[in-house]
C-alpha cells in the first residue's frame, strides 16, 4: 500500500505528503491564511506535509496548491487495500462542518459553502472552492462539503480544513477485513 506520494513542476511546485506521518507541515505557499489552513489539514490528518509553491498571482497559488496536494495523495489514496472513503465533522469555535471524501475517480465537489464574498485574506475569490476544485481534480476524489453552522469567515475555512483532514486519514486507512 502507497503511504507517500510526491508533485512537482519543475521550478513552479514541489509537494510530498507521507500518508503514514505524525502531522508535520511545511507548507508555503505565499499564500498565508492557506498556509495556516493546510497546516491544520495535515494537523487533523496526521499527515507529513511539505508543499512549496513558487510566488505569483494568490489566485493560482491556491489553485497550484490544491492540484499538487491532490496529485501527491492520488497514489496513496486509491492504492489496493486502502478505505478509500471517510467522512468527518469537525468545529472551530462557533462553526462547524461536515466533510465526505471518496476516491472514486471522478472528481466533484458539492458544497453549501460560498465565501466569495467575504474577502478572506483580502481575496477577492472564494478560496476553499478554488482549492477543493483542484483537489478533487488531482486526486480523483468526489467531495462533499456541508456547513452545519458558521459566521466568521476564517472559523469556517478551519472547520472545513480539519475535517477534510480527518476524512483523508480515514480514507487512506487500510481496509479492515472480516474474520471468516
């Protein structure tokens, strides 16, 4: 069973997840609320992580970040022997959100989350779309994202990001098999 998986472009992005890890993040992305969100990622999915992302427009950072992590899981995710699913939900503060993750192949997101207008980080765009967009594209996941509750912006990107971490860790579980 795959427990590592790596992306790169040279000189654009280098990224390395350890599926197997103790939560460890480097992450930089020059993007600092994303930085902070995928270090609570690898955090809630003890996963080892090092994801850096030549500087240019946020836009594309956020979009380079989410296909490369994406990427640098599919090996580990869709391996024989491993769940392949999980699901979790998790607060941070007042809001709360419930992540389900499937390597299926076909990636999707479907979400009730709309941040585009609340300018985290002085983003004009809504950045969890943009990186579970290119997550699931480079993974091959099928995602759904359900805010149970939440107002302030950041509390919600935290709650998003910590469960999709724990949903990861499940789906990249071994399958527990039945004793006959």
């Amino acid at each position: 069973m795959a427990r590592t998986g790596q992306a790169d472009e040279a000189g654009r992005l280098h990224a390395r997840v350890d599926v197997a890890g103790s939560g460890q993040a480097s992450v930089v992305t020059g993007v600092p609320v994303l930085d902070h969100l995928l270090g609570l990622l690898a955090e809630y999915a003890s996963f080892d992580l090092a994801l850096e992302i030549a500087p240019g427009e946020a836009e594309a950072e956020i979009a380079a970040a989410g296909r490369a992590l994406g990427r640098a899981l599919q090996d580990a995710l869709s391996s024989e022997g491993c769940r392949g699913h999980g699901s979790a939900v998790v607060p941070a503060d007042e809001a709360l959100a419930h992540v389900v993750v499937e390597v299926s192949g076909r990636p999707l997101v479907v979400s009730n989350v709309d941040l585009s207008d609340a300018r985290v980080a002085g983003l004009a765009s809504d950045i969890v779309a943009m990186f579970l967009r290119e997550l699931a594209e480079g993974a091959g996941l099928t995602l759904h994202v359900r805010l149970i509750e939440g107002a302030e912006p950041e509390h919600v990107l935290e709650a998003i990001f910590k469960a999709l971490g724990v949903a990861l860790a499940q789906s990249a579980r071994p399958r527990r098999r039945r004793e006959e």
